[in-house]
C-alpha cells in the first residue's frame, strides 16, 4: 500500500519520466512498464496512481500546459506596458524548459496523437487558444484589431514553426534566435500597421530599445526574400490558426 504523503510525489514523478522516454522514443508508443522504471516505482503502483497509460499521457500534457500558463501570469504580472507584456508571452514560449529537446519531442508527439485523440486535441486547442488570446489582448493596444488579429495568428505560427524546425535537431535555431525571429516579425507588421487608439506616443521596441520611428526606418528591410515575414506568407497555414480561419488573411495587405 502506498505510503500516506507519496502521492504527490509518486505522481510528479511519472508525470516527468513519462516526459523524457516521451522524449526519447520520439512517439507515445511506450508502456507503462517503461515510465514507472524511470520514474523508480513498479508498474503496478503506476497503475494504482493512473488507471492506465493513456491517463497518465493525458496528465503529462495537463501538466505541460498547466506550466506554461502559470510562467505566462508570471511574466504578464512582471511586464509593465503592453509591447513588454507581448514580449513577455514571445519569451516565454521559448525558455529553456519548454525549449528543451525532450519537451519538444513530447509536444510534437502529442500533435500526432491528436489526430486519432480528441481528449488530446481538446487540450492542444486549448493551447492554441491561451497562446492567441495573451497576443491579441496586447497587440489591440498597439493597432487597429483586424491587424492585430493577423499578427497575433502570425506570431502563433512563427513560434509552432519554429519549435518543428528545433525538432530537426540537424539545423537547430538557439533560444535567443528564435525569440529574434519572432519580435522581429511583431516589429514589422506593427511599424506598418496604423497605431491604434489605445497605442501611445512613446511606443517602444523592447529588444533593441528604439521607438517605433526606428522600426519604420527599417521597414524596407521585410521586402527581402529571406524576411520571417515573406516566408511566413509563402508557407501553409499554421495548425494554431483556430477552426475554420483561413490563412489567406496572413498576407499583407496592399496599404503595406
């Protein structure tokens, strides 16, 4: 019989090896029997705690997204003006923990599971939807909502794409790089987007430090091929785009 307190422990325990042989075997194909030895209790005890592995699958992406959301209020309550706050959620989409390779190759597997789960999909969505949410809520305060809607949708995709492209592991992009990416995708469409009546006169870039006159300057720059903003365009929509949205609203419009 378990001993009274263990619980919790137990429980985290098999929560975080199945994380890593999630991680290791690159797919949900593994047993019970393999997350409870590297979690250091019998299959038995998993059993007694779960009821079943795919229980214990779905608890691992609760616990992934229960992690996210309480770094994401975290970094909301620590940011002050909304450009802070959208870097903020940006940051937090790359730290190290959910940067990490075993993370990665959970994330990735539960996204192929979804597709035949739709308790795993609910949860998926769910993510999709908080990640949206804590972009738009920021960027209406910087320009009008039909641009902001397309620039959240955009930096939602940019931040899945870039987590499929570390995947490759052959042509990894660092943290700082990919975070660079993204903010550089937000500054552009903003410095072409109208300010919105909410937005003040001193909006400022938060990765370089300049104001927004700077990143007009730069505009020219997006034209370029290899631009994130051109290749976003010119690639499929992202799964992150929420039912039924269409991806032909992520093109620029002719004002730009």
């Amino acid at each position: 019989m378990p001993k009274v307190g263990m619980e919790p422990l137990r429980r985290k325990a098999l929560v975080d090896a199945a994380l890593r042989v999630i991680g290791d075997h690159g797919s949900l194909s593994v047993t019970m029997s393999e997350i409870a030895r590297h979690a250091g209790v019998s299959p038995a005890l998993a059993h007694h705690y779960f009821g079943s592995k795919e229980q214990l699958l779905i608890e691992t992406i609760r616990s992934l997204l229960k992690q996210l959301r309480d770094d994401a209020v975290t970094a909301l309550k620590a940011a002050g003006a909304p450009r802070e706050k959208l870097s903020a959620v940006i940051r937090v989409s790359f730290q190290a923990d959910q940067f990490a390779p075993a993370t990665i190759a959970a994330w990735l597997a539960f996204y192929a599971e979804a597709q035949r789960s739709e308790e795993t999909r609910r949860f998926l969505v769910i993510y999709a939807r908080r990640l949206r949410s804590n972009l738009l809520a920021n960027l209406k305060a910087l320009c009008p909502a039909d641009a902001a809607e397309r620039i959240a949708e955009g930096a939602a995709a940019m931040i899945d794409g870039l987590y499929i492209r570390q995947s490759l592991r052959s042509a990894p992009v660092s943290i700082e790089a990919s975070i660079g990416l993204t903010e550089d995708y937000v500054n552009a469409l903003l410095a072409a987007a109208p300010p919105s009546p909410q937005r003040g006169e001193d909006v400022r870039r938060t990765d370089e430090g300049v104001s927004d006159a700077g990143a007009n300057d730069r505009k020219a720059e997006t034209a370029a091929p290899s631009s994130p903003v051109q290749l976003l365009h010119l690639s499929p929509a992202g799964h992150l785009l929420p039912e039924g949205r269409r991806d032909d609203h992520l093109k620029p419009s002719k004002d730009n």
